[in-house]
C-alpha cells in the first residue's frame, strides 16, 4: 500500500469517526438536556435555557426566583469532546467526562466554608482548614464558623451522589455553591433527585 493509499484510509477513518462521534453526542446532548430540565423544574422558579453552540457541545440554564433555599442558580452541561480522536483520549486520560457544572446563589448565606475534593483532583489548601476523609473517598475541608456545622449538614447528599463528585465548594460569597459533577456510571438515572436532596441538606442548616 502506497502513501497515498494510507493517507486517504486515515482519512476516511477521521471522518467516519467525527461524524460518528458528532451524531452520539447531539444524540446525548439532547437527552441530558430533557433529563436536567426535569431536575430543575423541581426547583420552581423561571427557567431560560439555550445551547452551547449546539447540541453536541452542551447546555446552559438559568433560574431565577427558584425556590428556598436557592435564589438563582446557573447550571452548565458540558459534553466530552469525541469528534477529535487525539482530543478525546487526551481528555479521557485526564479524567474529563460529561459535567454538569452549578453556581447557585442562596437567599440565606451561611457563615463557615466547605471544600469537597474527589481523589481525581490535587488540592492544596492553607493551613487554616481542617480536613477529613469523605465518602466515596472524597477529601472534605472546612474552616471557619459553623465550617463542622456544614459538613455534617452536607454529609446524607454526599453519601448518596458522592460518587459522581469532582468538586464543591461551599462559601459565603456569591455564587454561595459552586460544585461540579461527573456524568458517568449513570447518573442520569441513578440520581434522579440529585438536586432536590442538595436543596434538602442546605436547607436543614437554614
């Protein structure tokens, strides 16, 4: 097989494979869309939603008067990149998945901060937190006022989706909740109520 031959079989692989590639993540694109939408009309509140370029990319939401303890909430699907096989593999090995990323606004801001880490990430923190061993083998640090008050506040929704956690924070300032989850093992129905359990334990420290 000469040069040529090669190039145009490389070719036509790349092709089929973006294509491929392109069609299953609009495909699931739009299915996490419809699943996140049914999680967030729980919440009540005014929904805007919209696309991220397109299906194949991902989805951004925005609620506004959502119900206690949430003011608002901002919610980000963000598909894996499988169109560029180097890319994807790259990323897989960097353990980037689907993720839903939410910056959530409460109407009641708590004193004392937490930090959820899962054993995927490196974290350093200063010598001011305190930290523990979590569930799923998440790493928890907290500091401050009411910082032990959280954790244990937080404690049944990290037993429950725990697994499906790459990061959380919560902290004073707004955005008060920023976390970011893992679409993987799932989730879409595993966790159904994911949200509603995480408006639960923000509630019981209210």
């Amino acid at each position: 097989m000469n040069l040529q031959a090669i190039v145009i079989a490389i070719s036509a692989v790349l092709l089929a494979w973006y294509i491929a590639a392109h069609l299953y993540n609009r495909r699931r694109g739009r299915q996490l869309r419809s699943w996140l939408e049914a999680r967030l009309a729980e919440l009540g509140g005014e929904r805007e939603a919209g696309w991220i370029g397109s299906p194949a990319s991902g989805a951004r939401f925005n609620v506004r008067r959502a119900d206690p303890p949430f003011r608002r909430l901002e919610v980000t699907l963000l598909l894996a990149n499988r169109e560029i096989p180097l890319l994807w593999l790259v990323d897989y090995l960097r353990g980037k998945r689907d993720r839903i990323i939410i910056r959530a606004t409460l109407r009641s801001p708590r004193r004392g901060e937490v930090w959820v880490t899962s054993s995927r990430r490196s974290d350093r923190r200063g010598e001011n937190w305190t930290w523990q061993e979590g569930p799923h083998g998440l790493k928890i640090a907290f500091r401050g006022r009411n910082g032990r008050q959280l954790v244990t506040t937080l404690s049944p929704w990290l037993e429950a989706h725990g697994a499906h956690l790459d990061r959380f924070h919560w902290q004073k300032q707004d955005p008060h909740i920023i976390l970011q989850l893992i679409i993987a093992g799932h989730l879409e129905t595993e966790a159904e109520s994911f949200l509603t359990d995480l408006s639960t334990a923000l509630q019981a420290n209210s």
